[in-house]
C-alpha cells in the first residue's frame, strides 16, 4: 500500500518521519518538490510506503497541496495530521485525537437563528466520515481519544467562540485548520482519509504561553511509531478485498 501524509509545516512531518523511521540511523530518500513548491519525503514500511507532504496552512493550502500529489501518483490512502487545539477536559495538551468525523465548523453563513453550514445551505458536504473500523483500530493502537475533528479557516482564540463550537459540536475532540481540506481532495479521487492530532493547546481564549508545542510534536512522532504498522495492517487487508 501507498499512503500519503498531509501535513502543515515542516516541523509536523520530522515528527511524522521521525515516527516512521524504524531506527534512529535509518535515512530515507532525500525529500523532493512536487509542483507548486510542495516538499514530499518518504519513508518505508513493511507493506506500506509513506510519503509525508508539507502542504501548508489552512484548509485551502491543503486541499490544493493534497490534490497535486494525488494527481501525480496513485494512493490508497490519505491521512491528515499535525497538531491542534484539544477541548477540554477530553482532549489535554499532550493527548491523541483520532477523528472518527472530519468537519468543517466555520464553512457556511451565520445567520440571526445562528450558524448554517454549507450542507445545510446545499453545497456540498460539511462531513468526511474515515473509515470506522480504521479510525477506531488507529485509536486503540496510540490511545487517542476517538472524535471529531473540527476544521477551522480561523482557529479559536476567545471562551465565547469555544463556547459557541462546543454547543455546536458536543463530541468534538479537536480543533486543527487543514482536515477538511485534505479529506474534500481525498474523496474527489475515491480515496479513504483518515486525520489525528497531537494537542498543544486548549480550545479557548488565545494564551501562547500555555501552549506545549513541543510536547505535541513528541507526541504525534510518538503516535506515528504505532500508527505505521497500524496502517500498513489495514492497507494490507483491504488491498485483496
């Protein structure tokens, strides 16, 4: 199986690669540019190649990142990851969070009886539903909470903007900006997505002293280093149905 990893910025894919490489002296190829300036590295797994994309910030970017790889080279899987927000007290700084639904929580008009998302208002979806049995295998596997995912264009930064989604979204786990992006360009090529997200901050008023950066890049190499062999399993399955 082949698999690409859409990831933001760089430091996200070394955590990503960094996950994915078996031993600390294993080197992959050297990483290459994609059209449009796209930086792509990859790394091999036991039935699975990974090739981890830099695509940029925002659901835009993502998309239009996610959609040139996948026009140049045949995947059977797409995965979003980085990290996010966490909304407390089930997602804390430092946690996992596989989604098991990838939404777009800003994507629609606001309106006097309130927010209408734009499959409410008849243009196409608001929801990427990833597989459930791979979703749940890739969070038992890493120990991340299982839930949804929101994709925001503007992230939250106030405690009635966080009260807002969480009335909204009642099960939300997380809260990134690239999900949505890199799932509507998976489902326009028939391909699986699947998106986690390592937690650096509370979903909340904006405090960039508290956020744990770091730790959340820790984590998600950390959760790649289990998530590989869980993917490859899966692929592996699928492929012969």
């Amino acid at each position: 199986m082949r698999a690409l990893v859409v990831t933001a910025v760089a430091a996200e894919a070394d955590s990503v690669l960094t996950g994915l490489t078996p031993h600390p002296d294993a080197f992959g190829p050297e990483p290459r540019t994609l059209p449009g300036g796209y930086l792509i590295a990859r790394r091999d797994l036991p039935g699975t190649a990974f090739d981890v994309l830099v695509g940029g910030v925002g659901p835009a970017a993502a998309a239009a990142a996610t959609a040139t790889a996948l026009a140049l080279s045949p995947y059977a899987l797409v995965v979003s990851a980085g990290i996010g927000g966490g909304f407390p007290p089930a997602a804390p700084v430092g946690s996992l969070v596989v989604a098991d639904a990838i939404v777009a929580a800003d994507l629609g008009a606001e309106t006097d009886e309130g927010f209408l998302d734009v499959q409410t208002l008849g243009f196409g979806h608001a929801v990427h539903l990833p597989p459930a049995e791979l979703a749940a295998r890739a969070a038992e596997a890493t120990g991340a909470l299982l839930a949804p995912v929101l994709s925001a264009s503007t992230v939250t930064g106030t405690a009635a903007r966080a009260a807002a989604l969480a009335a909204r979204h009642p099960m939300a786990g997380a809260e990134a900006m690239e999900g949505f992006g890199v799932a509507e360009a998976a489902a326009a090529h028939g391909l699986p997505v699947l998106e986690i997200r390592a937690v650096s901050n509370a979903v909340g008023p904006r405090d960039r002293a508290a956020w744990r950066i770091g730790d959340a890049l820790a984590a998600l190499a950390d959760g790649f280093r289990v998530l590989g062999p869980v993917l490859a399993n899966w692929g592996e399955r699928h492929e012969h149905r």
